[in-house]
C-alpha cells in the first residue's frame, strides 16, 4: 500500500477547500490580485515593459521569481529527500497566513502576496491530485473542464459501461474537487466580512484538519507494512 492510497481523496478535497480561501482571500483582501497564478502576474509583466514602469516591472518580476522559485524547490525536494513533502507544504502554508496577516492594508498588494505565490505553487506541486488524476487544488479552471467532459461523456458512453462508469468516477472526482475549491471560496468570504485582513489566520482550519488526515493517513500505511512483513 503507497502513501497516496490512503485517504488521497479526503487530503486532496481538504487543501482544496484551503485552496479556495487563500485565493479567495488574495482577492478580497488584496484588490482582486489572485495570488495562487501567475496569468494576470505575467499578463501585468508585460504591460508594465511596455508601459515602462519599472517599479511595477520589478514587482511583477518578484512575483514570478517566487513562484518559480518555489516550484523548483518541490522538484528538487522531490528527489532528494525520502520524506513526506506534504507536511512542508501544510507548515509552509501556516507560515504564510501568519505572515500576511500582519502585513498593513496600504502595502502594495502584489508584495503583500508575495508569500501567498510561494506556498500556492509549493502546494500545487505537492498536492497533485489522487486516485490517479491530476488535479490543482489552488485553482479550479481545469477541475471544470475535467468534470464538464466528463460528465458530458458519461452521458454520451451510453452502451459502454465501463467507459462509462470511469467518466463516471472522474467526473465525481473532478467535482468534488470543485465543490471543494468554492467551500473554501464561501467560508472564506464569510470570514472576510468580519475580519478583514486578519481573516487569513482562519485558513488554520482546514490545514489542521489536512495536517491530522495526512498523520491518520501515514499511520495507517505503517500498519499495514508491519501487517504484511509478520506475514511474509
């Protein structure tokens, strides 16, 4: 039994819900800046060279630099350590709500979500989905094309079954995840409403309850290794 096998799916619904607080989050509170992608950040970059304005170039750049950075590191960490990854993700993430909770609201907003940027793509490369699909849980355009098609294929495979039934599976899957994403979208607009800036520190909520499935999950894999070495 691998690692991912066990309660993959619970984890993966977990970040995603945090997923959709941090970017929810990023954009309340932040003047709509989204800080888990690097679209807008790239498409700014480039008006900003034409524009000449050098500080929001830089900005810009700083941005970008972090994000590649930290997607770097979790190719590097990927291969060079035997450990679980995930829990640096989860403690990254604790980290960086910390931090930006404290930081002033007339900071510039891309600087102020500088380490949202970090721990977003750490996290999109460590969470990279489960049950053998590939899915973000920091942003959720793709998890609804996955479930678009395949819900639209589920319909169409009527006299295949089991063609059917894996679209099926994905499309429950894939929206699930969606489901996931904008939980965490709605609580976190909830908490925003009543704490402003400092509402990031509720992002704590679900990477507690991420942090505890990932303990059960490790726990029981260890249980099963000694199950299967008394036998053999």
């Amino acid at each position: 039994m691998e690692r991912e096998t066990v309660f993959d799916v619970p984890v993966h619904y977990t970040m995603a819900i945090f997923g959709g607080f941090i970017g929810a989050y990023a954009i309340l509170a932040r003047m709509q800046v989204f800080g888990s992608a690097q679209t807008a950040n790239m498409i700014e970059l480039v008006c900003g060279i034409l524009g000449r304005d050098p500080e929001e170039v830089l900005i810009r750049i700083g941005a970008l630099v972090i994000f590649i950075g930290a997607i770097a590191l979790s190719a590097v960490l990927a291969k060079n350590v035997r450990w679980n990854v995930k829990y640096l993700a989860v403690l990254f993430d604790f980290a960086a709500i910390c931090v930006v909770g404290f930081l002033p609201a007339k900071m510039d907003s891309v600087k102020a979500l500088y380490p949202i940027f970090f721990v977003t793509a750490f996290q999109w490369c460590v969470f990279k989905g489960a049950n053998g699909y590939v899915s973000s849980t920091i942003f959720s355009t793709n998890n609804l094309k996955q479930t678009v098609l395949s819900a639209a294929e589920y319909l169409l495979y009527k006299d295949e079954e089991e063609i059917r039934k894996e679209k099926g599976r994905k499309a429950a899957f894939f929206g699930g995840t969606l489901l996931s994403f904008h939980l965490g979208v709605g609580f976190g607009y909830l908490i925003w409403l009543q704490y402003g800036l400092h509402s990031v520190w509720f992002g704590s909520v679900p990477l507690l309850a991420g942090a505890a499935l990932l303990v059960i999950q490790d726990v029981r894999v260890k249980e099963y290794e000694q199950e299967q070495d008394s036998v053999s």
